[in-house]
C-alpha cells in the first residue's frame, strides 16, 4: 500500500515538473512556479504580489524581485477574483443610434479603451433603449463590470434610476438633471450663447433654432443657451422662432418652411443630423447659403464636412469626454474623491455658411 502511494505520489511529482517545464517553456511563469523558484508558499507569493497579509519584508523582496527578472503576469481572471474585481467596465449606448450619431459615440469609445487599456481593463459594451433596460440590469445583476459609463442621459431617464439604487459606481457623459450623478459633459450652454450671440452682431437679427427630441438633455441646454443669447443680445420675442422635437427629415423640412415663410434670416441647428435634412431641402429648392439664407450647427461632425460653403459650427472632441469619463470612474471606484461635474471646453468656428 505504502509502495503504491509513493508510486502516485512520485507520478504526481513527475507530472507537475513536466507541467512547470512546460510553462517555463511558454514564458507562461504562474504562482507555484515563483513559489517552487524560491522555496515558499503560494500563498507567500500571492501575499507579496498583492501587499497584503503578514509577510516579512526581506521575503516579499525576494518575491518581487524574482517575478520582475522572469517577467511573471499576475492572470486577470485570477488577480479579479482575489480583489473581487472583473476587470471590466461597461459602456452603454442608446442601442436606438442613428448612423449620424455613432461617430460621436465611438470617438468617446476610443477615449475610454485608451484609459481602460491603462488601467489593464477591458470594456463591455451594452445597448438600452429609452425604456428597455433590461441588457444593463443583466451585467450589473451578474456583476460583470467594477463600473459603468452612460453615453446619453435623458430628462426621464431609467438608467440613471436604477443605477442610482444598484451599489454599482457610474458616471454619465453628458448632463442629467439628478444633482447627485456624476456627470462629464461639454459646456454646451456657453457654447450655444456664444455662436448665437457671434451671429446676431454680425447683423442678423432674425434667427431660428431646429433642435431634436426635447427628452434628451443635451437639446434642452442648448435651447437655453439658444435663448439667453437672445435675452442678453435685448433682441424682441418675435426675434427667435424656435422648432424642436423634429425627430425625422420630414419633421425638420416642415419647420425650415415655416422658417422661411417667417423671413428667417439665419437657421441655427441644434445638431448634425438636423443640420444635414436643413441643407439637403435648402439645396433641393435651390436656396443658396449664405446670399438667401444662413445656416450654422450647434454640433460638428464628418457629416459636414463636405458642404459648401463650409459649415459654421460648434466642435466638441468626445474622445476626451471618453479619456475623462473613464479617468473619474476609477478615481471613483479607487474611493478617491471626485467632481459631481465637470464641464469640457469647445470651439467656436465661422465658416462661410454665416458670412
């Protein structure tokens, strides 16, 4: 009987070797190698990798020393279940995108794969709809990332609600009503107040604003910054005609018609999309920019790039959104303490659309 275990126990002690040897072979060098190497526990070893746990110093030296010199990589999986991490974050897009705003949500993707990157994180990317969270509930249920990024906040918005009551750590790019989330966002009210006012001392005292859906924040701060602009500018209430919630083509040519009927001199956007549908109508009814009428976007994209004249616009970088979005998550989830808002700078640039 003793023959046989010492047969097992010599079988045992062939095939780690071999299994060491091969890994050794791979540069693949795991725990019970370090531990083998230097005559320690693995538990020694994983003591000394993640600075916890009674261990001498001398000893925790001569651990990290050695993994330097053979180049030994903690596995993530392994290292988030010792630190109850998954080493993951998750990015949420509106999954209800249009192709004119997925460019805009993968520039703030590229920023947030660069700090993630950094930070040795890997992203998880999930879709939610205005009232169809259920992909969002899923990972954060399952505990699949340490942290979540909302890419779009609505006026009502579910996300942030159920997050709010989840334990998990969040922050949103753009702006939400709930003075409690944390929230980086461009300064899009400045911005807009800007552009409108730069156009109305260029002589223009007639202007009008297409905006999108007014359930989403960012179309309600910028027809703020629309209006004080106005106000400041001690234009009259018959200055400024303001059309929003054209959430198609057909709904942005009906109001650049009434636009016009109404003398409109200039017609501001409040985005991309609805710059595009004003200047495919304005070129279809052979209108010319800027000799009839002028047209400047309160957001710039690829998308108007190739119109002429060029385009009068405001120019936010949303892959530093991202790099900043993703920067303050870990500042949060390292417990550090962090801003509820943080607000980007912009860029204003005339172009020949206003001239």
């Amino acid at each position: 009987m003793a023959q046989e275990k010492k047969g097992e126990q010599a079988g045992k002690i062939s095939a780690e070797n071999t299994t060491v040897q091969f890994q050794r072979e791979q540069n693949k060098i795991t725990i019970g190698d370090v531990a083998e190497a230097l005559g320690v526990s693995k538990t020694t070893v994983s003591r000394a990798i993640s600075g916890k746990g009674r261990i001498g110093e001398a000893t925790r030296q001569r651990v990290l020393e050695y993994i330097k010199e053979n180049h030994y990589r903690p596995n993530v999986v392994a290292k988030g279940l010792a630190k109850s991490k998954t080493y993951n974050i998750g990015w949420v897009m509106p999954g209800d995108s249009n192709v004119t705003e997925l460019p805009f949500f993968q520039r703030c993707m590229l920023g947030i794969s660069e700090v993630a990157a950094a930070y040795d994180y890997d992203i998880l990317l999930s879709m939610v709809f205005d009232h169809d969270i259920s992909k969002l509930k899923s990972v954060v249920k399952n505990r699949k990332v340490d942290g979540i990024i909302l890419g779009r906040t609505l006026v009502e918005d579910e996300s942030v609600s159920f997050l709010k009551k989840s334990d998990m750590p969040f922050v949103v790019i753009g702006s939400s009503n709930d003075e409690d989330v944390i929230q980086i966002d461009n300064d899009h009210m400045e911005a807009c107040k800007e552009l409108t006012s730069i156009i109305i001392m260029k002589g223009i005292k007639k202007l009008a604003l297409i905006g999108g859906s007014m359930e989403h924040v960012v179309n309600q701060t910028r027809r703020k910054g629309f209006e004080m602009a106005l106000a400041e500018q001690e234009l009259g209430s018959d200055a400024g005609m303001i059309y929003m919630d054209c959430e198609t083509d057909s709904m942005v040519e009906h109001a650049l018609e009434q636009c016009l009927c109404e003398k409109a001199e200039c017609i501001i956007c409040t985005d991309d999309r609805v710059c595009t549908a004003v200047l495919n109508k304005l070129n279809r009814d052979g209108i010319s920019i800027p000799e009839q009428i002028k047209v400047a976007s309160f957001y710039d994209s690829i998308m108007l790039d190739n119109y002429k004249p060029a385009i009068t616009s405001l120019c936010y970088d949303p892959k530093e959104l991202g790099m900043v979005a993703c920067t303050t998550l870990f500042d949060y989830i390292a417990g550090k303490r962090v801003q509820k808002k943080v607000l980007l700078g912009y860029d204003v640039v005339l172009r020949g659309s206003t001239k």
